[in-house]
C-alpha cells in the first residue's frame, strides 16, 4: 500500500512539474503550436494547465485555429448522422492524418432533445427539431441557439441552407420553399404547372426573417449544395421530364441568384448530378445516362466556362456493406444516381457515399475501390463535411 502511495505521489509531482513546465512557455510560441492542431488534439491540450485551458477557450485564439484549419488545406472532417434504427447518433470523422493512414472517429454526445442535421459552415451545425424550430450549434462546446421563427410557413421547414461572408462577418441562413403552382391558359387548354420557389433569409443576430420573393427555381439533391467565393450553389431542374440542370448561385453579400455556366458535357444525356468542393473549386459529379461512370468535373476559375474539366472517371463498384437484396435493386437500377462524391483527399484518393450505406475511398491511380468504416458506424446514415472546431457566434 505504501509503495502504491508513493507511486502515485511521484506521478503527480511529474504532472505538476510538466504543466509548470508548458506555463512557462512563450505566449506566442504555445498560439503557434496549438492553433494548427486538429479539434480533437485541441481538446485534450486543455487538460494540460489552467494557461492551455483559459487560453484555448479565447475567442481570439479559436478565431486563428479555425482560419489555420482554412489555410492549412488538410484532408476534411465530417458529421455522420444516424436516426435509425436508434435516433439522434451523431459522429465526428477527421481524416486530419489520412497520408499517415489514420482517420480519427468519435461518438458526439447527444442533444438535450432529438434534433435534425441539415448543414454545417464553419464549425457551426445548422439544425431542426420535431417542432421545427430552427437552431444553430457547436457540437464540441454544446453552445447552441434557437433562431426566430419563420414568416411564412412556420410549421413547415422547408430546405435549409448556412453560409458565411468573409467580407461581411455574416452567417445568413436561407430557406427555400417550393411551391407548385397550376395555370390555366384559356378555357379549352389544360392546366400547366410552373415550378418556382419562394425564398426566406435570417442574418443571425437579425430578429427576424426576410421574405426575398420567389425565384422561378426547383432546386435538387439539396445535401450537395455547395460555398465558394461567399456564394451558395445548387442545382435546379428545369421539369421533371429532363434529366437536364441549371447550376444556380445565391450571393450572400447582395442576396441576389445567378445562373452559373455549366461545363459543355452537360445535354440532354449527360448530366450534372451533385455539387461540392474540390481544392476550394466549385466541382460537380456529373453521369451519363447510357454509362455507369461518375466523372468529376472542375471550375478552374469561378463564373469562366472554358475552364471546366474532367478531373476523372470513376466506374462501377458494389460495396459489400449493401445487402443481397440491395445490390439486386444496386445492379439494374441507374447505379451512379446512388454514388456521391464527397471530397478528394489531399494524396488524391476519393471519397464516395453509396446510397447513405456505406463510405469508400477510390485509388484513382490503381482504380481500386476500398470501404471505409469505424466503430459503431451506423447501416444508415446522413453525412456532410464539417470543421472541426470551438467556433462560436459573437456579436
């Protein structure tokens, strides 16, 4: 018992010589080593001393992590959310040392009540619950706020986006509504419809939504709307006879939508399918309907349509994670509208999502396709990117 004792009593003299130890470091020295950690390194680092804690907790200092994180240009992290078959999982996945063949997961505690993913900027969730109420979150600091309620429609939540202006300092979220509406010629000539959707925007910190109007627009495969160059961007069917899109921005700063130029592979049977971000490049998925390859197709330079290419092609895979009776639906449905590209990693390899089953990293430069998974990895899940971060709202 005495030897215990005393053991015990020469560790905790280590700690305390060892946290004397970091106190006595530069300032400036410790900001530069901690601000280019990823999150969950960070957190243990506030265990270290009561310097690292009160420090790492500084809005300044979360300010510069989360701009490091931008600039660094490391391999993304990402949010997976599960509802069923138990309700209200959620898990952090960092694939901060991918290169070194490490990927970090970890299970996120749960709300105080069940809540709904819809997107992520900057650190920050943007959810909904079953009341439909509306709410902004950090899932790390468990620091959240619920938004004023909608204008129009406020028992319907309709698709939610979140986005940030560098210039501005603003975080806006906007919600569009579709609407059907029918219209009639004359008397002797049936009723058309025309699709258009009615938009609501929220600075967050405003008391209240603003009503932009309706935009002639349905939007589709929402989850893969992308931000770049401080614009939101989705894809719009013009009907639902086409296979055809429109790439339609929306500016944060003027709130105004554009129509962006899309790459000369998109007709009448070949498609874009999903957007997303690629080196910080506005980038698509696009299919063709008679060929089962997802080509990935690049923006060089924003708003230039000459400066589309194809990056790659991407051919068929079955993940074994889909079950017998899956793969049979699989094999003679229209197999790449189940396959999202989620980002390309920083060694080059591709990140896919099949049919929110399952995740597969692709080796381009050997066409190999492996599955990726992680402990507790749910068999139905929803996933965005998200930055792992302390980042807070402060006005």
């Amino acid at each position: 018992m005495e030897e215990s004792t005393m053991k015990e009593g020469k560790l905790m003299k280590k700690g305390k010589a060892a946290a004397n130890m970091m106190d006595r470091l530069p300032r400036e020295v410790v900001v530069h080593i901690l601000s280019r950690l990823p999150l969950p390194s960070l957190l243990n680092s506030k265990l270290v001393c009561r310097g690292w804690r009160t420090l790492i907790r500084d809005p300044f200092f979360i300010s510069k992590h989360l701009s490091n994180l931008a600039e660094a240009g490391n391999d993304p992290s990402f949010i997976l959310e599960s509802n069923w078959p138990i309700p209200d999982q959620r898990h952090f996945i960092d694939f901060f040392d991918h290169s070194e063949g490490k990927v970090i997961s970890k299970k996120l505690p749960s709300s105080p009540m069940p809540m709904y993913l819809v997107d992520s900027c900057n650190g920050l969730l943007c959810m909904h619950d079953t009341s439909r109420s509306v709410y902004i979150c950090n899932p790390f600091t468990r620091l959240y706020i619920e938004l004023p309620k909608l204008i129009k429609y406020p028992t319907l939540v309709g698709n939610l986006g979140l986005g940030f202006h560098q210039k501005t300092k603003e975080y806006k979220v906007i919600q569009i509504v579709f609407r059907r509406k029918l219209r009639r010629v004359d008397s002797s000539t049936t009723s058309t419809t025309s699709s258009e959707s009615e938009v609501q925007i929220l600075t967050i910190g405003s008391p209240s939504w603003r009503d932009l109007g309706t935009i002639p627009y349905r939007f589709i495969h929402l989850k893969t709307k992308a931000l770049v160059n401080g614009r939101l961007h989705w894809l719009s069917k013009p009907n639902r006879y086409t296979t055809a899109s429109l790439l339609v921005s929306f500016d944060l700063e003027t709130e105004q939508f554009q129509e962006v130029p899309k790459p000369d592979c998109c007709g009448s049977e070949r498609c874009l399918r999903h957007l997303m971000v690629v080196r910080g490049c506005l980038s698509a998925g696009a299919f063709h309907e008679n060929d089962e390859r997802v080509e990935i197709w690049v923006m060089k330079e924003y708003g230039a349509k000459e400066s589309w290419i194809k990056e790659l092609s991407i051919g068929r895979y079955m993940p074994p994670t889909l079950t017998q009776q899956e793969s049979r639906h699989f094999i003679y449905s229209k197999r790449n509208l189940f396959v999202r590209v989620l980002c390309v990693l920083k060694n080059g390899e591709i990140l896919l999502e099949y049919k929110s089953r399952a995740l597969v990293i692709y080796d381009p430069q050997h066409e190999t396709f492996k599955e990726f998974t992680f402990p507790e990895m749910p068999r139905w899940f929803k996933i965005i990117i998200h930055v792992g971060s302390l980042n807070w709202l402060h006005h």
